[in-house]
C-alpha cells in the first residue's frame, strides 16, 4: 500500500477525562486512502470516525502512530511546511452553518482561507472565490450575507466552497448530509461527486448513514470503537459483508419496499462503555458468534478477498 | 461593520431607558468639554468671594454659592471635567490592562492561566472601596494616585469576564474550523475570538463607568480625591455637611449630578446589553 | 376500523413580527383505532404544527387555529377548554413522546421519580380532578394506589426491554444510554394507557441498531395495546418500518395519504414520487428536486408544489387540487398513474 496518497499507522487519540482515566476515541486505525478515490468511514456515534478525521488532519493531537501524506509523515510538521500540507488536506464540519464565524460576511470567510494559504493579490483572491463561488452553485450576492441568513443546504455549500478555493487534494467530510432533508441530501450529494470530478479530489466521508454512503463511495471502512472492523470495496462490502458488526449494521438499514427489519432477527444489546472496552475483540459481548478464543485474542484486520479485510476470527 | 453599527443604534433608538441614557451620557460629556462657556463664574472656580458666601440658588447664582463664596453651577461643570477623566481614563487602564490578560488566561491552559485568574481572584477578595481607600491613602490623596487606585481595582473585573467569554467562545466549532482551515492562533485571537466577544466588553465599560464614578466621588467625600481646591463633586459633598440642612443646595446640586450620570451610564449600559447580544440580533434579512 | 381522531380542514396561522406564517393550510387526517399513521414531510411541511395543534399546545395567541372539526373518541377538541384538555386528554387519553428524550427529562430527578410523579396524576388508577378541586399539587398520593402505580412502572420498564428495572428506577437520565432514555419516554407514554400516542421523530437522535430496536418495540408494544399513533417523522425508511398508513405534507398542505405499502410501490403526487426518488440508491447518487421549499410568508397560491412541479398547469397555479380517490387519497391535478387503486 506504499501507493496511497494518505495512510495511518496504528493511529490513537485518546480523550483524556478529568478523573485520569482516558476513551480511547481512536485506538490503533490503520487505513490506507488512494489517490481519486471516494472512501467512506462508517460507523455509529462513538465510534471515533470524526475524531479519526480531526486526528489526521492534526486537529487533534496523534497519541501514537503515524500519519503519512504523499509518503512523508506529517504528524510533527511545523510552520510553513505543516501550512502547505494543511492547504492540501482540508476537513470540512459536519455542522456548516457552525463552522463561520457568525460576526463574517460569507465573502469574508471565503477570502479568509485565501488570505491564510495563498500569496495572492486582493483581485486575484476575488476571481478565485466567485470561480469556487459557482462551482458550488451559490449567487455572487450572498457574498454579502452573514451565515444564520442562508439555509442548511447553502452553508454545506459555503463550507465546501471555503476550502476547495484552495485547490486541496483531499477533503475529509464530517457527516456532510446528516441534518438536511432528502430532497436537499441528493443536491449536496450530486454536488460533491461533480466536485470530485472536476477538482480531481480524494474523499474521505464519514457518514452514520449507510445508504448515503453505498450511493457515493467507492469503498468503505467501518469502525467500532476506535478500531476499523471491515473494509472493502463498496459493491463487495455491502453484498457480502465478513464482519459480524457489518452484518448487523446493515441488517439494522431500513429499505423501503423491501423486507421490514423489524420483523427480522438482528443483534440486541447497545455498544459498550468506550471506558470499559472488552478485552480480544471489542465486539463480543454483542456477537452472536462469539468464543472463547474472542474474549483471549483481538483479532487483526485480515485480507479475505482482493478489496476486502474483516477484523474477526470467523469472517 | 458598518451596517451593523447603524443597526446598534436604530435599536438602541428604540429603547427609550437607554436612549435617556444616552442623552445623559452625551450631556455630561458636553458639560465637560463646554465648561468655560457654559460656566456662569468660570473665574469663581478657584477664587474667593467670602462677601456672597452660601447664597441660595436663584438670581445671579443658579444653584447657589459654596462656603467659599464660589457659584457651585460653575463649579459643577469644572467637576464634570474631573468626574469624566477620572473615570475614563481609571476605565481604560483598566480594560487595557485586564482585557489582554484575560485574553491570555481564556486562550491558554495550564500554569499562565492559573496564575492570572488567582491574581485577579485576590484583587476581588479586597473590597474595592477598602482597596482603592488604601491606595489612595498610601500614595497621598492627588488626582493620579485616584486614577491609579480605581484602575488597581477595577482591571480584575475585566479579566474574568473576558477569560469566561474567551471560554465560551473558544469552544465553539467555529474556532476549530478556522484552525484547522490553517490559521495562525494569532490570527484566531484577534480577528476571530476578540470581534466575538467585544460586546459583553463594551456593556461592561459602560457600566465601569458609571461605578467608577461613584467610587472616585467616595473617595473625594473621604478627602482621598484630588485636593482643594479641585470642584471635585465628592470633596463638594463633604464640604457642605457642616452647612446642613440650612444651606441644602450645598450637597443637593452635587448629590443629583452624581445620580443623574450613575443612572445614565447604568440605562445605557443595560441597553446596549439587549442591543448588543447576538441572541436578539437579527438584520432582518429573509433567510432564503 | 372506527375512526379515533378525525381532522378536516385544519389551518393553522401564526401571527409574527414579519407577518403571518401560513403553517397549515386545509390539512385532512384520521387515524382509526388501533392504527398506526406516518405523518411524513421536509422540515417546514407543518407535520409539527399539526401534532401539536392536536395536542392543544400551539403558542397561543400568536397562532389562529380554525379546523372544520378535529374530533377525537367523538369529542370536537376545539370546542373544549383547554384546562378541560389538559386534565382529562392531553397527557391521559393522548400521550407523547418526544424527539429528544434527553430534553425531555429532569436531569435533577430520578427515573422512578419522574415515572412516579408521572403515575400521580396520568395513571389510569387516578380519578381526574373535578373541576374547582383542591389544586393539584395539594392533593395526596394515596399510598395504596401508589404501590400498585409502581407495579405498574416496573411491569412497563419490563415491557420495554430495560434491564434491571428496578435499579434503573434509581438512576438518573444521564446515567441511561440515548437508546434506554428513549425506551423510558415510550414506557411514560404508554403508562396512562392513552388511546393515542404522538411520536415526534422519536428515534431520528438514534443510532440505526438502536432506531431498529426502538422501532420493534414500539410496534410491538401499541399493536399490543390497540394504541392509535400519529408517527412524525422525516424519515421514508422510518415510516415504512413501522406505519400502516401514511400521509405525505408538503409546505403545509397534505398531498399524498394511502396504506405504506401502496405508497411505497406506487406513489400517485409528483412530489412524494420526486421524494422516493431523492432516496439515496444502491447503484449511484439519487435524483434531487430542483428549486427551494417556500417560505410559509408568503406560500404560492394553489398546489404549494406548483413552482417545483414538472407537470404544473394553469389549475395547479390558482386553485387548489381537490382529494381525489378513497383508499390512496391524492390531492393532484395530474396525479400518477395508480395500477391498483383497489389494492387496499
């Protein structure tokens, strides 16, 4: 995997709580991303998929392991170098409207961006945010506008537009449709593959919801407790999942028109407390096929097929 | 920014406690510049004119005259001048002084932090007449050492609220969005937290005012103000407790100037807190 | 099936600052005994208003209600006062269960505490107050009733899969998981015994495992009881795991109501047909529909959909469309081929 253009090596972030003791958000992931492609991080709140994105752009501090950007580890960058792999590497807030300082005028926080990364002279900065401006698809005169005066779905778009003016190679996505509705969901989504496209962008998009992310992605890492449990190409991963937790997940989805899942048999019981993680293999207590041999032995992720790996004794 | 300040004062129109405020605000200010033209006697400030001591109000004098024989109107100008820079520049020392040290304590974690909010934390243990009594008296009773001493112990009042509003806000998402877009923490500091929390800073400065006054007039009523014979509104009131109740004008025309600028420093204040909290601010744009 | 709650023509107007917002405009709804109903929009579609226009908690004065009838059990609620709502219907015969069961409990008290003060004055075992009684809160809670209200609880707590219901009655709501708070809310909603329970997006806050848990125990518990719902949600997969029914809003206008699975094999309104198709798919990114949702200030005249819809008319302009079928109810000017409008 020495191709990939972003990869972690046993990466950590550990939460650390007042009384000493410490949630272990990410514990360990190792996750290679190719250049171009779309890959979905997947997983139920608390999984640690956001703190992985926040960990790997440096947002967060890296308790352990290595990030590695275009083949250089990036995690103890400083000053003007850690600044460029910053302009490549961008992350984009789940909560858009949030993400503005709400005292800016949009154009404002478009030019910010600009201002931090680039050398470029006022005019210069004005053509590249109204050319980001219309890739986006939002109107020159809500330049003027303060973030609480334009909807949902217009600051996704402006939170999109802040960091692709700067020309990045991948975006990390923070849960990019959740809170909107479907109709608004489809735009955002239609927008960010033709984005991906005419920008030639690496995606990383974290997401909860599986069926937005088997729309767009074209493969998939799924987390439990700070761990990746399964990856695969999108097509393979979601037709023949080999983790139990997969399985779960996805018999869990509802399918309008298809068979009801409340009527089916699938996996009781709520994750564990993140500070009392079980020992082998974090999912036992929930999986229907544990062992013994779970409770003495985490399993590590293993190849299975060609594009996908599980993280279980019996996948 | 502009169409925002425009907006502040459109609703701050509306608001009539703070708009009378306002008005006060504006007329001691206008007292204080416009004293040597407004002022009935100027040359009566300093001198002494025994032969028309203590005269009631009306006719030439339109509050009457001190024990010394002065036009108190005349000298309640001049003290306007006094009052105003006592407690502007007691204020902006402050605020210079405690503002930038809250910002440090709000942004950092650990030991500078700490150190900061336990230092202010003593200075607000003290009384602040007790403190300001006991500046002043050490340092001798003269017009710095009274700005020295209200700055003293005012400038924690401004660090603790600018270390919890820096708190709040460094918390918000946006924040983290700017620093992980790729801003220098500097560039957050000022051009991000500081605009964002500006507000409560101006209410509180309004309101330091009108406090400082009052404290800056106890102190000249305790003779720690600047010495005769400065129109000190503080010092006239002590002045004229000997002469009670016969000459009443003596401390009434003093007592209600103070009061007057109190409360008018105080309604503005409370009203640029609704103005200025962004709960209730709205452009009136249409969202879509 | 006898009809338990029947709505015609409901509008509902809120006076604002910046004008009148047309929130519900002429919305029909019946939910029989026993039947479990999706009442599914965008945000904006008014499904809020409408729930709590039943519940009799619209803000007033800013918000003019007139409703050709909205009846319930053969009561006309409109004509009630509403202390006479609040102490014999709202809370007794209709409960709710909120979206966000964390906001919706004291954080200060205990479980058992808030199920029993719950059970003091909602629990079928209680004679509603006369009118004119002493007031509520001066009033005893018999000790015999209130054991039997605690067996209650416990048999409830059991019901709805919480573990260790007894512990749980000493735990506070931040000590519980999202997915067990919102179990407690369900089981407070179903204690009174209500005949109608309204469910505001109850499992939107949840994680899918959890939403499917949830989802499975509350079917299986109102199906149980023969306890009506009114289920809002945002949500197509949602409505289609757990409703019989489901009425379709848009912009305050109710445009498409038919048996779930009717509607999902063929819906009939070009918006709710637009909606399924904005569903994310399998085999690539999904349709969206172009143009805004109005503003309810000023909502176009007519079919609100009219300025988003394809197939929009002169007619569809002005007036607006007419209910048109019984089963799969449809209020179009062109509505979508039905293969078998006498499927249900």
């Amino acid at each position: 995997m020495s191709d990939a253009l972003l990869e972690t090596r046993g990466l950590a972030h550990h939460f650390r709580l007042k009384d000493g003791r410490a949630v272990r958000a990410v514990d360990g992931v190792d996750l290679a991303v190719q250049a171009g492609e779309i890959l979905g991080i997947v997983g139920e709140s608390g999984c640690g998929k956001s703190t992985l994105g926040k960990t790997l752009i440096g947002v967060l501090r890296a308790d352990d392991g290595t990030v590695i950007y275009d083949g250089a580890p990036i995690q103890n960058l400083k000053g003007p170098a850690l600044r460029a792999v910053r302009s490549r590497l961008q992350y984009v807030y789940q909560d858009a409207g949030a993400a503005l300082d709400p005292r800016w005028t949009i154009g404002r926080s478009l030019d910010e961006a600009l201002v931090i990364h680039t050398k470029l002279s006022r005019a210069e900065r004005s053509a590249r945010v109204r050319e980001t401006l219309a890739a986006v698809g939002l109107h020159e005169d809500q330049l003027s506008l303060y973030p609480h005066e334009i909807s949902g779905g217009q600051q996704r778009r402006v939170g999109l537009a802040r960091v692709l003016a700067l020309h990045p190679r991948v975006l990390i996505l923070d849960e990019p449709t959740s809170g909107l509705d479907v109709s608004v969901q489809a735009t955002i989504l239609k927008l960010l593959v033709a984005l991906w496209r005419q920008y030639g962008l690496t995606l990383l998009f974290i997401s909860h919801d599986l069926a937005v992310v088997r729309s767009i992605c074209t493969r998939v890492a799924v987390m439990y407790l700070g761990r990746i449990v399964e990856t695969g190409s999108t097509a393979d991963l979601f037709v023949n999942p080999r983790h139990p937790y997969t399985k779960s997940l996805l018999a869990a989805v509802p399918q309008p028109g298809g068979p009801r899942v409340i009527d089916q048999a699938w996996l009781e019981g709520e994750p564990p407390d993140p500070l009392d993680i079980p020992s082998g293999c974090r999912f036992r207590n929930r999986c229907p096929m544990a062992q013994r041999r779970c409770a003495a032995e985490d399993p590590a992720l293993r190849a299975l097929a060609p594009t996908q790996a599980a993280a279980c004794h019996f996948a | 920014m502009g169409s925002e300040t425009a907006l502040v004062l459109r609703k701050l129109a509306e608001d009539r406690l703070a708009l009378i405020g306002l008005l006060i605000v504006l007329a001691l200010i206008a007292c204080a510049i416009l004293a040597p033209w407004l002022a009935t006697h100027p040359e009566a400030v300093t001198e002494i004119n025994p032969a028309h001591r203590l005269r009631p109000p009306g006719g030439e004098y339109l509050m009457g005259t001190d024990r010394l024989g002065a036009d108190i109107y005349s000298r309640l100008l001049f003290g306007a001048r006094i009052t105003l820079v006592i407690s502007v520049v007691a204020v902006g020392v402050a605020v210079v002084v405690g503002v930038p040290l809250g910002l440090v304590a709000g942004i950092t974690d650990g030991f500078v932090s700490s150190a900061i909010m336990r230092l202010a934390d003593i200075f607000l243990a003290v009384p602040q007449i007790v403190l300001a009594i006991a500046i002043a008296q050490t340092l001798g009773p003269s017009l710095p050492n009274v700005i020295l001493a209200l700055s003293a112990t005012f400038w924690p009042w401004f660090t603790r609220l600018v270390y919890a509003e820096t708190r709040a806000v460094r918390n918000e998402t946006f924040i983290e969005a700017t620093l992980a877009l790729g801003a220098s923490p500097s560039r957050v500091v000022w051009l991000h937290i500081l605009p964002n929390i500006i507000s409560p800073i101006i209410v509180r400065i309004t309101l330091g005012l009108g406090f400082t006054i009052l404290t800056a007039a106890a102190l000249g009523f305790l003779g720690l103000g600047a010495p005769p014979p400065t129109p000190e509104w503080g010092r006239t009131i002590a002045e004229s407790r000997e002469f009670l109740p016969d000459a009443w004008w003596y401390a009434a025309a003093p007592g209600l100037a103070i009061f007057l600028v109190v409360i008018g420093f105080n309604m503005l204040g409370d009203g640029l807190r609704d103005v200025l909290d962004p709960r209730t601010r709205r452009t009136g744009r249409p969202r879509d | 099936m006898t009809e338990l709650l029947a709505v015609r023509d409901l509008v509902v107007n809120y006076h604002t600052q910046r004008g009148v917002v047309r929130a519900l405009d002429g919305v029909s709804l019946s939910i029989g005994k026993g039947e479990v109903v999706g009442l599914v929009g965008e945000s904006g579609c008014g499904k809020s208003t409408l729930a709590r226009a039943i519940l009799g908690v619209l803000p007033a004065p800013a918000s003019e209600v007139k409703a050709a009838s909205l009846s319930f059990g053969g009561e006309n609620l409109l004509a009630l006062a509403s202390a006479d709502i609040a102490r014999r219907i709202r809370g007794r015969r209709i409960t709710f269960i909120p979206q966000d069961p964390y906001g919706s409990l004291n954080p200060l008290f205990t479980i058992g505490q808030q199920m029993l003060d719950l059970m003091q004055w909602k629990s079928p075992l209680a004679i509603p107050a006369r009118r004119g009684a002493w007031p509520a809160l001066l009033t005893r809670y018999p000790a015999a009733r209130r054991a039997r209200d605690r067996a209650a609880i416990l048999e409830m707590l059991e019901a709805v899969q919480i573990p260790n219901p007894e512990q749980a009655l000493a735990k506070l709501p931040h000590e519980l998981s999202g997915g067990q708070r919102q179990r407690i809310v369900i089981a407070m909603a179903l204690l009174p015994q209500p005949e109608l329970i309204i469910a505001d997006e109850p499992t939107t806050a949840l994680d899918v495992t959890i939403q499917a848990q949830i989802l499975r125990l509350l079917h299986r518990e109102v199906k149980r009881r023969q306890v009506s719902v009114l289920f809002t949600t945002h949500d197509l997969g949602t409505a289609w795991e757990i409703c019989d029914r489901i009425l379709v809003m848009y912009a305050g206008q109710e445009v498409e109501a038919a048996p779930t699975a009717a509607f999902f094999a063929a819906p009939r309104h070009p918006y709710t047909a637009r909606l399924l198709q904005s569903l994310p798919r399998a085999d690539g990114v999904a349709q969206d529909i172009p143009g805004e949702i109005p503003s309810l200030l000023s909502p176009p005249p007519g079919c609100r959909f009219h300025p988003r819809c394809a197939e929009a008319s002169a007619d569809c302009r002005t007036k607006r469309p007419p209910v048109t079928g019984s089963a799969h109810v449809v209020r179009c000017y062109h509505p979508l081929d039905a293969p078998g409008e006498a499927a249900a």
